[in-house]
C-alpha cells in the first residue's frame, strides 16, 4: 500500500498499484481496470491511473505519490465500462507516512476536483 496526497500534501488515501484505492479510514473506494480508475460504490469511470498518479478525466493530477512525478496528460478517451472487481478483503491501516513536500505545479495545473469530489463523479 502506497499513501496517496492531494495537492496540498494532506493525506486522502491508500493506492495497491493496479489494483485498488482505499480511503484514509482504509474504506474501499475504486478499483484500478486497463489504467483507469472506477469507483466501487457506482462503477463509473473517474480518471485514468498512471502507475501511483490519480488523474481526473480531463487529464490532471487529483492524487499523487512522492515515489513517481506529478503531470499532466491530454484529456483521455473515455473507455468503455470495465467489469466491477469483487470488494477487497479490508486491509490493515499502515502508519502515517511523512508529509512529502509540494512538488511543482505540473503542466496543465491540478485538477479542480477534490479527491472526495472525484470519487464521487
């Protein structure tokens, strides 16, 4: 599990790379298909995932990770509906990592979403 920060640098969730996203309460709340993330509550589509960068469906970061780079992207095409995963068992919360410093402001800007907000969508 890697911690996931909004551009603030507050904590807002846990990512299993290429597979899940949970809330900070450890709450399932999307799954990773085909690098895109879909939410478990409704099934729709909220963005694409680049490895540990959350991106909204217009491109731009709404959760990153200090491991990998925040960018932008070109508005993706959206794809077709992925099957929904089956709900992971719920896993144990791991410690309160560091907050990373602010990286630059990537091309393109943040996204204007909220990490509740793009859950949400």
């Amino acid at each position: 599990m890697l911690p996931l920060f909004d551009k603030n640098c507050d904590l807002v969730g846990w990512i299993a790379p290429n597979e899940h996203i949970f809330d900070t309460d450890m709450d399932w709340v999307a799954y990773i298909a085909n690098g895109h993330a879909w939410s478990s509550e409704s099934g729709d589509w909220l963005g694409q995932v680049h490895a540990i960068l959350c991106l909204d469906q217009g491109g731009r970061p709404v959760a990153w990770n200090p491991g990998q780079g925040v960018a932008g992207f070109a508005r993706p095409a959206r794809p077709a509906r992925a099957a929904r995963a089956a709900r992971p068992a719920r896993p144990a919360r791991p410690a309160r990592p560091a907050r990373p410093t602010r990286p630059a402001t990537p091309t393109g800007g943040w996204s204007q979403l909220s990490f509740s907000a793009w859950l949400a969508q």
